[in-house]
C-alpha cells in the first residue's frame, strides 16, 4: 500500500476515530478499500468492532492475489456489507434491550423489591446499561437465550399482593425476542403500551388482576404468534378490535370482569384453535357471531353479566368439547337449542328470557354437575331423563312457567344436595316422598320443599322403600370377649 507517512492511522495510533482519509485509488485494491471504508462509515459500528473488521479486511485484501479479489469482488463486498449489517443489528438490538428493561426498572417500584427479597440481580444504576442482564448474573423473572430476554415473569408472590406499582415503559416494545409476558397481580397502572404490536414472538400475555386501564390497543392485533391472553380483572375499557380474527392462534381469550362496551366481533369466529373464552362482567351487547359452529377445541364459553340478546344459534349444543356454558344475566330469547354435549359439566343460563321447553339431550351428558335455568320463562315438566346423569348436584328452575312435580328418578342421585323449582306452576314445588327421611339416599336437605302426598304425578308414600333386589349380608359370628387377667397391685411391699 502506499501511504503517506506523515498521516496518522486511527487504529495504530489508539484513536477511536474511524474516519479514513480520502484517496485515489491507482488500481483495484484501492477501490475495495473504499468501499469498506464506507461500508463502516454507514453502518456506525461501534469502535472495537469496527477495528476488528477492518484489520481482518486490510489483511485479506493484502493476503489475496489481484486476479483472486477481481474474480470474487461482488460476492466478497456483498458478504462483507451483510456481515456488518448483521453486527449493527445485534448491536442495535442489545442496546435497545438493555433501555428497555432499565426503563421498566425505574418507570416501577423493582428497585424497592430488593429490601423486600424477591427481585434480585436487577442493576440499572449506569442509565441504559443492564448490568450482567443475560451474563452471568441472574435477573429474578428475566429468563434468556443467548444474549436476548425471551421470557418476563414478575406476577406478584402471594405474600406480597399487588407487589409492583407504577406503569409499563413504550420502550419495551423494543426487545423483540419476547415470548413471553406474566405481570399479574400488580398495581402496575397505565395502559397496554401501543409498542406490544412489535412483539412478534410473543405468544403469552397476562397482565390480570391490576390496574392497567385504556383500552386494546389498535396494534394488538399484529400479534399473530399469540396463544394465550389474560387481562381479566382490569380496568381496560372500549371496544374488542374487529380485526381481532387476524390472530388465528389465539387459544384463550380472557377478558372477564373488565369495562369492555360495544358488540363482540363476527371475526371472533374465525379464532377456531379457541379453547376458551371468557367475556363475563362487562358491557357487551349485540347478538353472538353466527360463526361459532367453527370452534371444534372450545371447552369453556363464558358470557354472563352483559347485555347480550337474540336467540342461541343451534349450532352451539353440537359442540362436543364443551364442558362449561355460562350465559347468565344477559337478554337472551327463544327457546333452548337441543344439546348433545357428552362433556358438558356445567351450564348456567339463568336470568334470560329464554322461552319453550326444556332443551333434551342433557341427559346424555353423563358428566353434568350444574344445571341452573331460573327466571327464565321455560315450561313444560321437570325432565326425567336427568336421572342419567348420576354426578348431578345442583339443579335450579326457579321463576319459570314449569308444572308438574319433582320426579322419582331424582330421588337416586347419590350426589345431589341442592334442588329449587319455587315460583312456578302450582304443585311443581313440592317433593316426592323418596327426597324425606327416612327414605332419603341423596346428600342434600330438602326440607324447604313440601311433601307432595298423594299427588298422581309423585305417588304416595309407601311404607317401605322399594328395592331392586334384596342385598344378603354376611351373617355376623359373636366375637367372645377375651379374658382379662388379674391386675398385680402396684402397692410396694415390705421388705423382710
């Protein structure tokens, strides 16, 4: 190389000025060292490794024959740009990292869990710099790969409810890696920050039981790795994002006891790996979605407290994964749809304005625990086909237009603790003889119910308790009580 000795050379000399001086290059290797020369000038690589890429460049150059380095020049630059690119990057990104988390650190209370002993290796004390963040030193809630945070758990500990004060930074949207996120049962306040949307890794968000408020963030829905999302408890408020069918891997919506307004989108349909959904306790109105025959893994649908109206769709007894259907306090109408849910635990559809019969079917649900339909205006008999389910415990048909009585088969549940059918028709109150002592074999106390007597749809009271087919116990032999032998008086006696 010829080069003027009077000038100094940054990397020689112990500068950190990177800056080379102008040339004309006379043949090949002069141009390709101008490239790199502005190839590092653009890319603003700090100085360590900006020396290091330019000595291993300069010594290359000078190693290589001519022919060598014309011959293979376009891919020797593209990968040399590409290489300094994929350093700024990482460069980039843990910078970014590190004002993250040391914005969350001083925009919360993390500081002050020290003293307390549940938040330990967190060292912001130099401004952006995470001190040994994913470097030897562990960050209690703060699990990494390699060099980036992928995972952010710091739910309040039991012993310290409510344990994290203050608010959640924009910056964190920065660190990109995250997957996933658990804050719950802080009194983190604020609002989802509008930078989550960059989070696209992320597949875990659980920010419940706090006090975060706004509303869902219009960028929420570029979280198209979600799975799995828990704001239940807060104060977010607005409206469900009706793109919200964008994010197809969701498999738990939970949204409960928030101040949600406006209808649920018909793109929530789309969401067909949903297992559950839980909206209760809001202020949610409209119809359902149509589209609900969709969800073929929805094991949980929970809707009480809103003000949800229309009819059922039909479609919505035939999904065989149900186990738990919770309705209740809307303004639902029409009648009941027929129910083939093999797994069906429990279903609450109470304060409604359904209308019609009883739906069948549930008797084939073998698993139903609770069925709970009062104040509605549902009428017709007291089904007996309930006696299919022998797990049944609770079973409410309160304020509805039912006659009849209570039937037999119910006197057969050994599990069964709780009836009431009071305010409908007369006579649908009262109990079958098998439901009093002494011929009671069900668990629960029935006294509030009258004794129906001789009515014709319960029969009287026999004076024996019929019996499929008599039980022979095993004749008891007398056991002889064994001899007691005679007890030494423990009075010390006289020594001769």
């Amino acid at each position: 190389m010829h080069t003027n000795p009077t000038e100094k050379t940054p990397f020689l000399n112990g500068s950190m000025d990177i800056d080379l001086p102008e040339r004309v290059a006379p043949d090949e290797k002069y141009k390709r060292e101008n490239v790199i020369s502005q190839s590092i000038r653009k890319a603003a690589i700090p100085g360590l490794l900006v020396i290091a890429l330019v000595v291993s460049a300069v010594l290359y150059i000078n190693g290589g024959s001519k022919s060598q380095i014309t011959q293979n020049e376009n891919v020797d630059k593209a990968a040399l740009v590409e290489s300094s690119e994929k350093i700024v990057q990482e460069t980039n990104g843990q910078s970014d990292q590190d004002k993250a988390m040391c914005d969350l650190y001083w925009s919360t209370n993390i500081q002050l869990m020290h003293y307390r002993k549940w938040l330990s290796g967190w060292d912001c004390k130099t401004d952006n710099k995470a001190n040994g963040l994913c470097s030897g030193v562990q960050w209690t809630g703060v699990t990494c790969s390699g060099s980036l945070v992928t995972k952010i758990d710091l739910a309040s500990p039991e012993d310290i409810p409510q344990a994290l004060s203050g608010s959640l930074p924009e910056s964190l949207g920065l660190v990109t890696s995250l997957e996933h996120i658990n804050m719950a049962r802080n009194a983190l306040g604020s609002t989802i920050p509008e930078s989550f949307g960059s989070l696209s890794k992320l597949t875990y968000l659980q920010l419940s039981n706090g006090q975060i408020g706004g509303v869902i963030p219009d960028s929420f829905v570029k979280l198209t790795n979600l799975v799995k999302v828990n704001m239940a408890l807060t104060k977010i408020g607005g409206s469900i994002p009706d793109d919200i069918g964008k994010l197809r891997k969701l498999q738990e919506f939970n949204f409960q006891q928030c101040k949600l307004q406006g209808v649920i989108p018909q793109s929530l349909g789309q969401l067909t790996k949903l297992r559950g959904i839980s909206l209760s306790s809001n202020s949610l109105d409209g119809i359902l979605p149509a589209n609900l025959d969709k969800f073929y893994d929805l094991t949980s649908l929970n809707l009480g407290y809103n003000e949800l109206e229309g009819y059922l769709p039909p479609h919505l007894g035939k999904l065989s994964k149900l186990v738990s259907i919770t309705l209740n306090d809307n303004c639902f109408t029409g009648s009941l749809p027929a129910m083939n849910l093999p797994n069906l635990v429990q279903m609450r559809l109470s304060y409604n304005q359904f209308t019609g019969t009883f739906p069948s079917g549930i008797g084939n649900s073998k698993s139903v625990t609770y069925l709970m339909f009062q104040g509605n205006r549902i009428d017709g008999t007291v089904p007996s086909e309930l006696a299919a389910s022998p797990d049944l415990q609770q079973f409410a048909l309160d304020s509805n237009d039912m006659w009849g009585s209570i039937p037999t088969s119910f006197c057969f549940h050994t599990y069964l603790y709780y009836i009431s059918i009071s305010w409908n028709q007369p006579g649908v109150s009262c109990k079958p003889w098998c439901l009093s002592p002494p011929w009671r074999k069900t668990s629960g106390d029935f006294t509030h119910l009258p004794t129906c007597g001789s009515n014709p749809n319960a029969g009287p009271a026999p004076t024996r308790l019929p019996r499929k087919a008599p039980t022979r116990k095993p004749t008891k032999r007398p056991v002889a009580e064994p001899t007691k032998r005679p007890v030494a008086d423990p009075t010390p006696q006289p020594v001769a």
